[in-house]
C-alpha cells in the first residue's frame, strides 16, 4: 500500500494530489498551506530524524534511506539540524537561511537570523552578511 495523508477532501500520495467531490475555493487553502508547511519543514524533519537515528542506532541509521536522497544532501541536512538547534531555529526564514548561519556559534546565530529575519534578507543575502561578519569578527 502507498503511503497518503488526506486533508479534507484531499489526498496526498507520493505522486499526486487526489480530490474528491467539488470543492469551493476556501477548501482549497488548508492543503495547499499544508503542502507547503511540509515543503519548508520537511528538511528539518529529515535532519533532525538522522541526528537522533545516528544517536540511537549509530551510523548505520543513514543507509536506511539510502537511495532516496542522494548521500551529499542527507548529510548536509543532519549537519545543519545538528548545528542549528532547535530554539535558534525560525518560522519566517528559510532553511538555506539557517544553512548559511550554521557554522557560527549559537549566539552568533540568534544575531544573524534576527537581523536576517528584521532586514528580509534571503538566503544568499545572508551568506554574504555572515561572511563579513566573520571577516570582522577576525
């Protein structure tokens, strides 16, 4: 059986959306808030899921979805889940927001993604801010 979650009258599946019955526009918005809830959180799902697997199974746990994902971009997910704790984390910004901040101390990451997330910066607008911080901080 394939894996699906169904909001309302919708159903997610790896592949598709399936939509039962005719919908009026407001019904609409859950899901698709919802897809992109999953889209922004998923990367931190992941990273957080081989962090704690590693912990508690060893190095092992990361060839359990081996093959999904290429090795490269699971492991920058656990990097940065590992390095950026969760209360450094934040709603309103990126994922790659929160990469860019990851090799700073955790104070200096509160800084970074405060003023990030206060001046709209984007991830890469970030990227440059966090390297002439560091730049000054030398």
């Amino acid at each position: 059986m394939k894996p699906s979650i169904s909001v309302g009258k919708f159903e997610f599946t790896p592949t598709s959306i399936v939509i039962s019955d005719q919908p009026g526009v407001e019904q609409w918005a859950t899901p698709l808030r919802f897809a992109l809830w999953c889209q922004r959180a998923s990367p931190w799902w992941i990273g957080d899921l081989l962090c704690q697997g590693d912990a508690r199974f060893g190095e092992m746990f990361s060839q359990v979805c081996e093959g999904e994902v290429s090795a490269e971009m699971l492991q920058r997910y656990e990097s940065v889940a590992r390095r950026v704790p969760p209360e450094n984390r934040r709603d309103g910004l990126s994922w790659s927001a929160h990469a860019a901040v990851a090799r700073l101390a955790c104070d200096d990451q509160q800084t970074m993604l405060a003023r990030a997330e206060a001046s709209g910066w984007n991830s890469d607008q970030l990227r440059k801010q966090v390297r002439r911080f560091l730049a000054e901080k030398k």
